[in-house]
C-alpha cells in the first residue's frame, strides 16, 4: 500500500520532467519553420515581382524599340489650298443700289437707271491648310499618306523627322480606299519603313500609333488591335483595323506599327462625339495599302477587278429561307448582264460564300477579295443554290469606268438614259417617277428610289428600292433636280427626315449616321 503511490510519484516525475525541454524544442521547431515560410513567401513575393519587372521592362523595351525604328519614316504633311472662284456668275442686280453697304453707295443714290443691269462679281472660296501625316516607303522620294489630307490642295509640303522639308512635286489619290502617294522633289538616300504583313495581326496584339496630332510632332501612343474587317460608311473599298492606339487629328496618314517596327496600317480614322480620342481608331491595313499605291505608283489610277453582282446582307432568316446553315456569304440580288458572273452562270439568290477558296465574311470581304484578283486568269466562286454547294470558274474584268466613278455626288444616266442621282452621303440613288411605270404612285408626286448602298445610311434607315420618296424635309420633290437641290442642302451627321410611300401607305423615316 505504501509503496504505490511513492511509484506512481517517481513515475510522475520521471515523465514531468523531461516535458519542458522537448516542448520548448517543439516551439521552437515550429517557430523555425512558420519563419522559413514566411521568407520562402518574401522570396517567392520578390521573384514574382522581378519577373513581372522583368516583364514590363521588356515590353517597355519592345515599343522603344518599335518607334526608334519606325519614326525616322515618319513625316508631317503639311498642305495648303488657295482661295477659289466659286462656280458660276454672281447674281444680276436690277434697279436697286448693287452698291449699297459699301464705299461706293453713293454712286447709284437712286439705284441704278432704267434698261441697266449690274452683273455682281463671283465669290471666292477661302483659304484652306491642313496637317497630317505620312510615312516614306522608298528612299527616292515616296510618300504614303490619306487621300483626305491632300485632296483638293494646291501646294504640299512634308517634313521630315530630322527637320529636313521637301515639296511635293507629284501627287496621287485613290478616293475609293481614301490613300495618295506624294513624290517629293530632288530627294534620295531617304529613311524607309519596314513594311509589315498586315494579315498575321490578331485582336489583341501590340502596336503603336505614331503622327503629329494637333501638330505635335512625331508623338507616339500604344494599344492593342481591338477588331479587324470593320467597315466605315466613308471609305467604301476598304475593311479597317480598329485599335485603342491614341489616334486624334493629325495622325492620318501616320503608320500603325507592330512591335518590330513594321508599318501594317495607315492610320485613317477615328469614332468620337467630341472631335478626339475616345478608345477607338482605324487604319487601312498595309496589305491594301501597299496594293493601292503600288497601282498608284506604277499607273497613276488603282484598276479593280469585277464579277458584276448586286449584293446584299445574308440575315438568319434569309439564310435558313435558302438552305444556308449559317449567316456567312453575301446573297445575290441581282446579276449584271453580259458580266463575269453571267458568263460564269450565278444565279440571283444564291449565296456566295468562297472565291478562290478564300470565305466570304461579308459585302466588303467579297468585294475586296475579288479586287484585287488577277485578271485575265480564271478564278473559282462558291456557292450555295438551293441548300446544294456549287463550284463556278469566272474570268473577272477590270471595273467599268461608270462603275467606278459611283460613289460621287453627280447625275448618271440610267442604262435606258433616264436621269439618276445619286448621294454618297446618304447612300442613295433616285428617278424621275415617270421612268418607271408604278401604277400604286399614280396619284402621288415623287421620285423613284432606284438603288441604295447596303452599308449606307439610307439603307440602315429601312429605304429601299422602289419607294417613293415624296418630300426631303418639308419639301416636297417631284423630279431628280428638286430632290438633288433638297438633299445637297442637308447633312447625314445632322440628320434629314424623308417623307415616303410604299405600296402599304406612308411613312416617315430619318436618315442619320
């Protein structure tokens, strides 16, 4: 009995005390490794911080590069347009004062006598400059640049990166694709661009903008290409890069570059509400480009190649309507006589969705595909007829001369020699009523619509062939020249209201870009 509890006493003992020394290796063991974690997070916090310095400082690195190789390339186009006659005679003034309000009133106090007319003299346009951009791509003297920076100027003058100035002696433009080629004078031995292949761009990689917006010279900005194949109702032979790269006015004509330093677009545009950046800018992609002004260069005119369709937006309806499994082609509306694609045997309604084995996204990726064609030389179009795939061999041709001037705002002449207009601007062209027997106008005033652009402003508007278009505003037309006289006198970015009637009644419809 005595001896268990003295036992139980030492074995308490042995086992106590030895515990603080192994607890306090424990602590410390444990301590050791929390210190070893955090600093293995410290280190591991460090190299994913170097390697994200690491990063960026390659990148930074990169766009250094890609303007220090590109800028020297860059010009500034300067030009400057002289004070015109305006077109036309002044009015004729008959008994009254034609002097009244100036100096001379008082030579004709009672107005002017009897059998005298006073014949006013023509007005005079003011004069206009301008600032843009452009980048050299031969060493003689070569300049590319936007046809808008330069149309209608008397006098261009381009200065380099090194401040050298040169006057252009030669200027070339291609409206259609809005591009020009300058040839400077007496220039040699001058910094080239490398030019890059514009359809290995993706959305999302890097290039850099550069130009002399508001006249800031050589000024450089970075993004990203943000879209490709956008379409802009001002140009209509070209697909656009979109890019978040700052682009404002002045850099038009600059070159949109990637990171080698390789020019793949030619800055064009940009879309705003206010007149300057807001996240979104085009540039003509350098493979059009560089095949525009090759034409420019070697003809002094861009020749385009045509199969002869009229072509319209394939919608889910539509497609599922004709067989189509999905909204990819372009529809054919209709079928040029005596043209490539008549000979080649398309069919309205079909669907186009391949030429030469290239797919068709849409009008303006037909359009450009087919353009810049071979011609002379055999070429293969896909089709859908009737839900069935066909192929067609064409032989494309270059583009009528009438073909290509539409898209200018001046009267054409029907095939049977009806007069037409046609508005860029608004994307439509009209009739006299009378050419075209429609006995649901017969007791209406009117003019015709003959045609609309299917990228325009009228056709997104809901207008379409065969309306009748009865008044521009509060003015009613009844011919091609009070139409002509009305719409000239109106804007599509402010807006005109057209009065118009279809075989179910009346309408009004607001054209607005």
């Amino acid at each position: 009995m005595t001896m268990t509890p003295s036992r139980r006493c030492r074995t308490i003992d042995c086992t106590l005390r030895p515990a603080a020394p192994r607890t306090l290796c424990v602590l410390c063991t444990a301590t050791a490794l929390a210190l070893a974690a955090a600093l293995s997070v410290v280190r591991a916090d460090e190299a994913q911080n170097a390697a994200a310095l690491s990063h960026a400082t390659a990148l930074s690195a990169a766009f250094r590069h890609a303007a220090e190789v590109a800028t020297p390339s860059v010009v500034v186009v300067r030009s400057e347009a002289k004070p015109k006659a305006r077109p036309g005679r002044g009015p004729r003034v008959r008994g009254d004062n034609p002097l009244q309000g100036t100096p001379f009133e008082g030579m004709f106090p009672d107005g002017l006598p009897e059998g005298f007319e006073f014949q006013m003299p023509e007005g005079r346009s003011a004069p206009r400059s301008g600032t843009g951009s452009g980048v050299i791509v031969d060493a003689s003297g070569i300049v590319i640049t936007n046809n808008h920076v330069v149309e209608g100027a008397d006098e261009v003058t381009v200065e380099l990166a090194d401040g050298r100035e040169f006057k252009a002696t030669e200027i070339k433009t291609d409206p259609e694709s809005d591009l020009a080629v300058i040839r400077l004078a007496e220039a040699k031995g001058l910094p080239v661009a490398k030019i890059g292949d514009s359809d290995k761009l993706s959305t999302g990689d890097w290039v850099i903008a550069i130009g002399t917006p508001f006249e800031l010279e050589t000024t450089v900005s970075a993004g990203i290409i943000s879209g490709k194949g956008r379409e802009l109702g001002g140009v209509r032979r070209a697909q656009f890069l979109q890019t978040d790269a700052a682009i404002n006015p002045g850099n038009s004509g600059g070159p949109l570059v990637n990171l080698s330093g390789e020019v793949v677009g030619i800055n064009t545009a940009i879309a705003t509400s206010s007149g300057g950046y807001q996240g979104i800018g085009f540039a003509i992609p350098m493979n059009l480009a560089t095949w525009v002004t090759g034409q420019l260069i070697a003809k002094g005119s861009v020749e385009r190649a045509y199969i002869g369709v009229q072509m319209g937006p394939l919608d889910t309806r539509m497609a599922a309507k004709l067989g189509a499994a999905g909204r990819r082609g372009v529809l054919v509306n209709d079928v040029v006589p005596d043209s490539p694609a008549a000979a080649a045997g398309v069919q309205e309604l079909d669907i186009i969705t391949a030429f030469d084995e290239q797919p068709v996204q849409g009008l303006r990726s037909l359009q450009e595909i087919v353009e810049r064609s071979s011609i002379g030389k055999p070429h293969t179009l896909t089709v859908l007829r009737d839900g069935r795939q066909m192929t067609l061999t064409v032989n494309v041709k270059p583009l009528p001369g009438d073909l290509a001037k539409r898209g200018r705002n001046a009267p054409l002449r029907a095939e049977a020699g009806e007069e037409t207009y046609y508005s860029k601007d608004f994307g439509i062209e009209v009739r006299d009523k009378s050419s075209v027997a429609q006995d649901a106008y017969a007791d209406f005033e009117g003019v015709l619509v003959d045609r609309v652009d299917s990228d325009g402003v009228a056709a997104s508007s809901g207008i379409g062939p065969g309306m009748l278009v009865r008044k521009v505003g509060k003015k009613p037309v009844a011919s091609v020249a009070e139409f002509t006289a009305a719409i000239e006198a109106e804007s599509p970015a402010d807006g005109v209201v057209l009065q118009v009637r279809t075989p179910r009644g009346n309408a009004v419809v607001l054209l607005k870009k």
